[in-house]
C-alpha cells in the first residue's frame, strides 16, 4: 500500500478498536435501560433491523455491489449463531443464572476465538503468550466479577436448573464466536457494512419471531423515554458504528488482537456504572483494570515474529 493508504488505513484501525473497546463497553448501561420499560425480544428485533437496513441502505448509496444468493446464505449463518441462538441462550440463562456468573463465563470468549479459529478456520496457532494473555485476562474478569458485594451463585434453583443456565451461557459464547469466525468466510461480502447489515437483519427477522410467538410486544405501551433513547444509542452506536468496527478488524488483524475486546468492555462497564448509576470503585476494580490492561499489552503487541506472521496475511494488508 502507498503511504497514504497505509495512514489511513491505520487510522480506520484505531477508530475501529476504540469503538469496539469504549462503545461496546456502554453498551452494558445501555441495554439496562432500554429494557428496564420496553419489551427484551422486541427491542432486540428492533434494534437489529433497523441498524441492519441502514447499514445496507447506506452501502448501496455508496455503490457497493448487490449481495448474491452466497453471501445471503452466508449472513443468514452467521446472523442466526450470533445474533439469536447467543442471544436467547444468554437470555434464558439470566432468567436464573445471576449477571455476574453470567459475566465471568462470557470472558472465556476470547479463548474460544484463539481455539476455534484455529481448529476449524485454519487461524494462526495459538503461542504460548497469547495463551498467558488469556488466562491473564480472564484472572482479571474473575477478580472484578467476585469483587461485586452482589456476586452470588446461590440462585435459589436446583442444582440442574442452575447447571443448565450454566451451559447455555457457555454455549450462547460458542455461538457467537462460530458466528463470527464464519463471517470471515470468502462468501461474505467484501463490504464491512453490507456484509453486517445483512447479518443482523438475519437475525433480527428471527429475534422478531421470537418476540410475536412470545408477545412481549404487548408491553410496549409501558415505555419511557430514557428507554427509548438507549435503544437509539443502541441501535446507532452500539451497532452500525461498533459491529461494522468490529467486523472490519475481522478481516484485517489477527484475532487474538479483535478479541481482547471481551476483557475491556467490563471495565469500561463498570467505570460507567460508577459515574452514571452510583455503583462504588474499590481497590479490587483498580486490580482487574491493570490484569487486563497487561492482558490486552500481550496480545496487541505480540512480539516481532508474531507481527511478522501477521503481515503476511492477506487480510492484514486489505484496506
């Protein structure tokens, strides 16, 4: 790439990381309060939909080319992993399961990426400090998760219920993670938004179904104005500007690097419940904060043989 390209494309690098580190993080608070009025399947249906037709409505004023059958079927693919099948499992699972067990067992993800990546997507073989990164992170996510003076397992269910809603988180990261790797498919649209309007209108039309089968949508005379302005904040940052970010470092950087997300967003979560909804700072946050700051430090900067290997990728020099 000529030099200017290169400017910009790491600064399409920067941005992109930022928003899926800080954006994604707010959207914890955000989701709170939308559904604290509005109904869950409807809002997500909603918010989904409408991010996914702009984003392809967009596209298509830019010129960007018609999807064909293959590029549909490869959306509606990953769209129903990441979008439903994760969703309603980690919904379900929150029924009993309390948020900050829930919390913890979605901070493997980024081991899940490591390792399906590798295994099944001819990804990069996981070295020995990405692995460390990981298992630093994840040390990071359990010190904040058992910090919370609310974290409990008692949840008041049988131990078969409790072990149920603990696999169906687990699962719900699965799903989505095989949602995403499968989005790096060569049938994908070569356009970043394009190919994530068409994913989430995949599973916003199924999110949709769930909410008619279930009426939940009955509940909507009963909403506030600072519920419908989160799933605004939702629907335009959280997810046409962040998962298009998200989906273009994707295709670009290696993605050990992509997800090291994960670990961020709950710091970023928690820093926003303390300014926004009066929840305490305590020296074990400080603690989290700097395991994950370390984790994230492994693994965007790997080493000069790792950044080799990964310059060598094709995706790595798409623009």
């Amino acid at each position: 790439m000529r030099a200017g390209s290169t400017g910009v494309f790491k600064l399409k690098l920067t941005v992109s990381y930022m928003a899926v580190y800080l954006i994604w993080g707010s959207t914890y608070l955000a989701i709170r309060i939308s559904i604290d009025t509005l109904p869950l399947f409807f809002a997500s249906s909603t918010r989904f939909l409408t991010a996914g037709c702009a984003l392809m409505l967009y596209s298509w004023f830019r010129g960007v080319k018609t999807p064909t059958r293959s590029n549909w079927l490869t959306a509606a693919r990953s769209g129903f992993l990441s979008f439903f099948v994760s969703f309603m499992m980690l919904s379900w699972a929150e029924l009993t399961l309390p948020s900050s067990a829930a919390a913890l067992i979605v901070s493997i993800e980024p081991a899940w990426f490591v390792i399906l990546d590798w295994l099944f997507f001819s990804g990069q073989r996981p070295t020995p400090k990405t692995l460390i990164a990981q298992l630093i992170g994840f040390a990071g996510c359990a010190v904040l998760v058992f910090a919370d003076p609310d974290a409990s397992i008692d949840s008041g269910v049988s131990r078969s219920v409790y072990l149920l809603s603990f696999g169906a988180v687990l699962l719900s990261g699965i799903a989505w993670v095989l949602g995403s790797l499968l989005a790096r498919s060569p049938d994908t649209h070569p356009d970043s938004g394009m190919a994530s309007g068409m994913q989430m209108i995949s599973g916003g039309v199924v999110l949709l179904a769930a909410s008619l089968l279930n009426r939940d949508y009955a509940r909507l005379g009963g909403a506030s104005l600072s519920s419908a302005a989160a799933l605004a904040y939702l629907i335009t940052f959280g997810s046409i500007f962040a998962y298009s970010a998200f989906m273009f470092l994707l295709k670009n950087q290696p993605t050990a690097r992509v997800v090291s997300h994960t670990f961020v967003n709950p710091i970023v979560a928690v820093i926003l419940g303390w300014m926004f909804a009066g929840e305490s700072l305590t020296p074990e946050v400080a603690l989290s904060a700097a395991m994950i700051v370390a984790s994230v430090i492994l693994t965007i900067y790997p080493g000069r043989v790792a950044v080799k290997a990964a310059n060598t990728n094709p995706r790595s020099n798409a623009s």
